[in-house]
C-alpha cells in the first residue's frame, strides 16, 4: 500500500513590528483514493457524483450559432435560444457550431447519481426539493461558452409534479443556490399542438364498393313531405357491421312517420338514420312510441378503378402502416409532462424549480455505521447521503457531520452510503422509524448492503422516477 507521505515545514518570520507569523506549509503526495473527508476539497459543496459511471448522461445537441434553435425533450422540456447567443470566455461571438449538453433532474434517483448539491450552501442545514431541475453547458471548440450579454434563453421544463409555492433558483458558481427570476406554471402547448396535428394527420380510406356480406339498403317515402332525402334516396347504403341486420330489416317493413338523417362523421362518411312512429290504438286510446336507430355508410354504384375492392385493400395496408407510426408517435407524445414551468435564463448552468424542505420533526442524533470498523482508514472514501424519495430531494453529510444527522419524524427517508468496493449500504425509512420512536442521540446503525442497479430497480418500483 502506498503511503501518503505529508511533509511540515514551519516557518517563524520576523515581521517589521516584532511579532511572529507562524506558517505551516504542507506537501502532500499523491493519494491512492480520493478522500471525501472533511479536511479535502470534497467538503466543499458542488456538483460531485459519488459514482462516475451511474452518473447521469447529457444529451448532446449539435446546433448552429448563427441560426435560432428549438429543441423538445423526450420529457416535454422545450429549449428556445436566439441566433447569436453563445461567446466564448474573452466575450467573442462564437461561429458556427456549438455542442449544446442538456440533462434533467426529475427524481431523487438522478439527484443522487449526479450528486447534485441541495443544501442552500455548504454550511446550512436547509435544504431544497426539486419539481424539476435542468443542468445547460455549451462547448465550442472544447472551450465551455457563455450566453452573450442581453440574450436570454427560453425554457420550458417539464412539470411532473405541482409547483404552487416553489420558486426559481440557480447553482452559483455550481456551489450555492440563489432565488432569480420566477417562473409560470402551465399546460404543455407543444404536446397538445402536436397530438392535435397527429389526429388530423391521416385519413382511413373509405370503403364504397359493396362486399360479400354486406346489407345493403335504399330510401324509400313520400318525399314531398321530407324533400331533404331526395338526395340521400339517390344513394344505396350498407349497414355499418355493429348494428343488427335483424332490426334494420325490420325498418324496411314499417311505415314511419318520421325519418331523420345527420353525417356523424366526416372523415368515415358516417350516417345516423333515426326512425320514429306514434301509433294510437282507438279502443284503448292508448298512443304507443317506436324508435329505431342505426348507422349506415353511402355506396357508390357506378364502378371506376379508384373504387375496386383491390385498390380499397391497398389503401387500407398503407393507412395501417401509417396508422402504427401515428400512434407511436402518439405514445411517446403522452409520455410528456402535461405541464411545464417556463422562464428565461442569461446564464448557463443548473436550474431548479424548487422550495425548502420541510423535514417536520426530527432527532438530531449522532450516528455510527457497521461498515466503519470494515474500511477502517478508507471511511474518510464513503459518501453518505439522506434520500427524501416523496420530497426528490438528497442531503449529503460529510464525515464530519455525522454526528449530528437529522433523522425525520414526518417524512420517509433514507440513509444511501457509498462504499470504496461500489456497494451501497442503506438504512431503510423502517429502521429510521424505529431510531426516531426510540430516540436515542447516540445510534449505531446497521446497514442493508446493495448493487447499485439493484437498489435503484427496488426504488423505482415503490417511488415515482421519472
């Protein structure tokens, strides 16, 4: 095992006023593991992810400077950026292409992988829960870019969960959340626009050649007192199939005294035929009421070839096979966020759309783990995380906070430690229950030992992941 050899060099320098200023200078060699301890960097607040390859992806998005840019998510997320908008750190106007990197946080899951900070800062013990949460970089050239002066970015992020009393808030400096702008809270346009567009989008060919089959009818009366059938009487119909052939010959029998027909549907060429009779029976004097209603579609006698059967067959294969790109293209359309939360950005960076935490009551407690005596000089590696699944909300505390954990009373949690063999160990809400009824100051946990892809299946099954 290689040593991390730290050399002190102590320096008394005489100052012009007589008094001493002691220094201590530190070399430290290089570390076989990274530590997360208090005394390291790692202390420091910021956008760490505890496990590099769960860490969630950015989709990558080549677009051009010098053009407007509008992009939809998978989620409903809609990103609007102005031609012009990206310079690079001496504030030159970037030409040409940039790569856009976007990510969504919607979930507790995909705070944690990506280790996204949700205290307000380092040192407060408020913290935030997400109703959602977009992270924006853009690279030219492998240099990170900004948003020019006066350009704003237009976003709407995808709303899973209300956001009434949320507000909008921006990583600083990836490190520290700060209230900006507000935000408003609405239907998702673009997903209606679009499944209203995909209804319209295709029509199903309609079938006016009479088949094997079929029950075929015409009007008959008097239609001097109807003459808005005079033109429907010029036409034969065909029963539509989920009507009864029985009542409709049935129809043809009886004298009506009144007929109603109505188009139902456009696209189908669909009629409603209403029948009506009031018949009285003069030695009872009793009027009796009979209504018959059914639907039928107009046949068209003379033939030509856009009415062969085979032509009606072929156009039906090819409205199937657009029929099926329709309705997938209708399935991911509804797997969007009916709703958005839409503001304007001047920065790049992580946005949030969030509120403090309310965490209720909680036993402030000093905790120990079962995994501590096991790693012995590798502890200072594990990262430990508070997991408020309902809340999508995450808490780190460093090594040196552990004695004062905040276990809640109110809410479910769970404890998530990262160990150095990439297992985590968890303290379910169950256990955290029991530490808070016995309320002990002093705990000593013992912990369920999990795959990383094993936890998080077991999660996203008892918790909305998005």
């Amino acid at each position: 095992m290689k040593r991390n050899n730290k050399i002190y060099l102590l320096l008394l320098i005489s100052l012009m006023t007589g008094s001493l200023l002691l220094l201590t200078l530190k070399y430290a060699g290089q570390a076989d593991d990274q530590d997360f301890s208090d005394e390291s960097e790692m202390a420091i607040q910021s956008i760490r992810s505890p496990m590099a390859d769960m860490d969630p992806a950015f989709q990558i998005y080549t677009v051009s400077n010098n053009e407007n840019v509008d992009l939809v998510r998978a989620t409903g997320s809609r990103i609007r950026i102005p031609k012009g908008s990206f310079v690079n750190k001496s504030g030159e106007l970037v030409k040409g292409k940039v790569e856009l990197k976007v990510r969504e946080f919607h979930a507790a899951e995909h705070i944690l992988k990506a280790g996204v900070p949700m205290r307000l800062n380092a040192g407060d013990d408020r913290f935030l829960e997400s109703a959602g949460m977009i992270e924006m970089r853009a690279f030219a050239e492998g240099e990170e870019l900004e948003l020019q002066k006066g350009k704003e970015v237009a976003i709407d992020l995808a709303a899973f969960k209300p956001s009434e009393g949320y507000q909008l808030y921006y990583l600083s400096g990836d490190s520290e959340w700060d209230t900006i702008d507000s935000f408003k809270y609405g239907l998702n346009e673009h997903k209606i626009d679009e499944l209203a567009k995909l209804n319209n989008s295709i029509k199903k060919p309609v079938d006016t050649v009479a088949a094997e089959g079929d029950f075929i009818f015409d009007i008959a009366g008097n239609f001097g007192e109807a003459p808005e059938l005079i033109s429907l009487a010029e036409r034969k119909w065909r029963l539509c199939k989920e009507y009864s052939e029985t009542e409709a010959r049935l129809a043809m029998r009886i004298n009506w005294s009144d007929v109603s027909v109505k188009l139902v549907d456009k696209e189908l060429d669909i009629y409603e035929f209403a029948f009506f009779r009031t018949q009285t029976f003069s030695e009872e004097g009793e009027s009796r009421f009979r209504s018959l209603v059914f639907r039928a579609t107009p046949l068209i006698e003379d033939v030509s070839d856009n009415r062969d059967r085979e032509l009606f067959q072929s156009q039906m294969k090819q409205y199937e096979i657009k029929y099926a790109k329709v309705q997938q293209e209708r399935e991911r359309l509804k797997a969007e966020a009916d709703m958005v939360n839409s503001f304007r950005v001047r920065k790049m960076g992580v946005y949030n759309i969030d509120k403090i935490c309310d965490d209720g009551e909680v036993l402030l407690a000093s905790a120990s783990f079962d995994f501590e005596n096991e790693l012995d000089k590798k502890l200072n590696h594990v990262r430990l995380f508070a997991v408020y699944w309902d809340n999508n909300s995450v808490v780190e505390y460093p090594r040196n906070n552990w004695s004062s954990i905040r276990f809640s009373k109110n809410i479910k949690m769970h404890l998530v430690a990262y160990l150095p063999d990439n297992k985590l160990a968890v303290v379910d809400e169950q256990k955290i229950r029991e530490v808070c009824l016995r309320g002990n100051n002093q705990v000593n946990l013992k912990t369920q030992r999990f795959d990383p892809d094993d936890y998080f299946g077991r999660m996203s099954n008892s918790y909305v992941t998005r």
